[in-house]
C-alpha cells in the first residue's frame, strides 16, 4: 500500500461547509466507549488501487493529532479531509485511533472501503470507535488481531507477522510442525505429514490435505516355484491402501498378470522388496502420469504421452517394452510408433513411440504399468508409471495428453 502525505486533514470542532467546497467530512463516533478520550488522530493512506491497507501499512500512514472538544459518547469529533497536491477524484482510506489523558490507547475505528473526493462537494462518513489495546511493541489490537502495527513483529519472536501464525503470542512461531508450509495455508499445523502438495502415502493420513485423492498402489508379485525351486510362473500386480482405518495398510496382491517365462527373473526381483521405502527395489525410475477426466468423470481417451521425453540418455536404443497384457483389467494401455495410428502393440524397437491410454473405467483409482527400454550402456531401466486420473474438463471425444512427471515410484 502506498502512503502519500498530500492530504489535509483539519480538525473541526464545527462544520459549516459550502456547497462548492470539496472536502470529506468524518465523524467519529464513541458510542461504545466507556472513557472519554482525550485525543484522536486521524489515519489516511491515498488509495494505490492494491486494495485495503494491511496493518503494517496503517502504522506508516499520515497521522494528523487533535485534541477531543467533544464528548464523542454523545457527539462526534470531526475532521475534515482536502485534497492537496492530488487529482480532485483521488481516493482514500480513513481510519481513527482514540487515547486517554495519559496518552493510553484506547480505541479504533476504520471505514470499511475506500472513499473519493468529487469536486464541489462534501461528502459525509462515519467511524465508530471500537475499544483497543497497544502491545509493548506499539501494535494496536482490537478484538485479538493487530489493525496497525509499527513493526512487522508484534510479538517480539523474531518472526515477521506475514508467516507467524500467531503475531500476539511471543511462543507461537511461523511453524508450528516443522513441515515446509507455514501457519494458515496449513490444514493441520499439528501433523508434520499433513500439508499442501506432501504426497500421499498409506498412513490413515489425508497427507496432501486433498481428500479426493488417494495413496498410489504399491507394485506386487507373486511366484510359484517347484521343489528344486525353479520359478514354474510369475504374476505381477499391485497392493491397494485401505485408507478409511485408523491402521491405513495395504491389501494382498490384486490386478495380477502372468508374465512369460522371459520375464520370470524381472517378475521374481520384486517379490517382498514391493513394501519397501527404497523406490529403487522396485524400478530404476517411477513416473506419475495424470490422465485427464471430463466434467462428468469419465476419461478423456486416447491420452498420449511422448515416451522419448521421458529418455535422459540421448544414446539410448530403448526397445520401448509394456509388461504384461495391453489390456489390464478394465484399462486399455499400450505402446505404438510416435505419430501413427494403428493398433496398440506391447513392444516398440525404437525411441520414438508413445504411450497410450485408449480405454480406463469411469471414475479410476490410479493404477500401476511397468515399462522397460535400454539405456545407451545396453542395460535394461525399469519405469515404474502410475497413472492418475486427474479432472481437467477435457473432451472425452478427442485426443488428450497424457502428462508425466518424474517421481520416486
């Protein structure tokens, strides 16, 4: 807020303005006073169009004093406002602070909006005084919260009002959890896990302070082996979080597909490492992808997402690989050649392809596909690619992408 000194502010014990004369009349009113005030200074800040004044900006305002004439129970004490240095049509914010004899604060009072001068008239407004208190650090409290301060710290904690989530309380700080967002833009500044933008994991938590989104699925495998333990079939899928109870875990391994048999050995590495914390047990990369959703909940299909931008190696031969069936329970998802149009296919020798959702159930959960490809060193990397279902108001009838972003898996 920008405060200009450029207005008049001359005290009236009486008024008796012309019709030609271009001014704000402002009445101060007491009525819920119990004292009467000695003096009252009148606060003014010319309107900069960024709208209402903080209370940073009321401590530097153009302060005019005046001894009280009136008793303002009864009568209002009355100023007037003139333009001086700026346009006839300039606009300002008014506010008043009332003191005792003894130069104690003891009441506030502002206009609610800001008001304009109009050439050749006076117009008439009002401020009730409403009783306040000063803090040691000069900041006027009314009601539980700073309306003018002196100083960005009103508590003397060391931390500026703007990310303290209690600016009257000296042991209350910017944080109160220790997590990376502060004070109100906080759901629960008790919870650490609990925050804007934290990822959701399965711990009976609401970790994103999102409730319509859910913890990702976990990858799973199950294999069968024969006496002498050879891998005899290998499946793999994926572990929902219940996450409506108290004791929020995952359940057996769902959505399982049998892979082939030269797919055992990728299959077995992730039997009973799918639980562990390190992402890298499961995949050398994890990708979460938002599918787009219409207004009414069902997916916008085909989704694409170019897969060679999704390639750190410009040396890479890729080899693109889709694990398991194009068609995973109710999902459609496969692979083609970048650019063409024909039938999804599970294996592309080449960089240049895509990744394509072509059929999802209405409102999904997000669900789990594993694709491979080599690297320039000819080693195999393993992605692990959530697809999320995300409402973007999309045209279900029309090609949509499908966004990806690289996270731990």
């Amino acid at each position: 807020m920008n405060v200009r000194h450029l207005i008049v502010v001359v005290a009236l014990a009486a008024v008796a303005a012309c019709s030609d004369d271009t001014g704000i009349l402002v009445e101060v009113h007491g009525e819920e006073l119990t004292l009467q005030p000695a003096r009252i200074d009148t606060m003014v800040i010319i309107d900069d169009g960024s709208g209402a004044p903080d209370s940073l900006a009321w401590g530097n305002s153009e302060l005019q004093q005046a001894t009280v004439t009136v008793d303002v129970r009864q009568t209002p004490h009355t100023v007037m406002l003139r333009p001086d240095g700026v346009a006839l049509t300039t606009s300002v914010w008014v506010a008043a602070v009332a003191y005792d004899g003894a130069g104690n604060l003891m009441a506030w009072g502002q206009l609610d909006g800001a008001i304009a001068f109009e050439p050749d008239l006076v117009k008439k407004v009002a401020i009730t005084l409403h009783p306040a208190a000063r803090t040691d650090a000069g900041c006027v409290v009314k009601d539980g919260s700073v309306v003018s301060r002196t100083t960005p710290d009103c508590d003397g904690d060391q931390v500026d009002y703007q990310v303290d989530c209690d600016d009257l309380d000296a042991l209350i700080g910017g944080d109160l959890d220790g997590d990376p967002v502060v004070c109100g833009a906080d759901c629960d500044m008790t919870e650490p896990a609990r925050y804007p933008g934290n990822r959701e994991v399965c711990d009976g938590l609401d970790n994103d302070c999102d409730p319509a989104t859910a913890p990702p699925p976990r990858l799973c495998a199950v294999v069968a082996t024969d006496v002498e333990g050879n891998v005899v079939q290998c499946s793999v899928g994926e572990r929902t979080c219940d996450d409506t109870v108290a004791d929020a875990a995952y359940g057996a391994c769902d959505h399982q597909m049998t892979l082939p048999a030269a797919d055992y050995e990728l299959c077995a590495s992730w039997v009973g490492c799918a639980d562990s914390p390190d992402p890298t047990c499961v995949a050398d990369r994890g990708l979460r992808c938002k599918l787009p959703l219409a207004a009414a909940g069902e997916a916008c299909t085909p989704s694409i997402a170019k897969l060679a931008d999704l390639v750190p190696d410009a040396n890479a031969v890729c080899n693109w690989r889709l694990i398991g069936n194009i068609q995973q329970g109710s999902w459609d998802v496969g692979l083609r050649p970048r650019g063409t149009t024909g039938p999804l296919v599970s294996l592309v020798p080449t960089c240049d392809a895509e990744l394509v959702v072509d059929q999802a159930p209405g409102g999904p959960a997000p669900r789990i596909f594993i694709l491979t490809y080599e690297d320039g060193n000819g080693e195999v990397q393993i992605l692990s690619v959530l697809i999320d279902p995300v409402r973007k108001d999309c045209d279900p009838a029309a090609p949509s992408t499908l966004e990806c972003e690289e996270v731990a898996p």
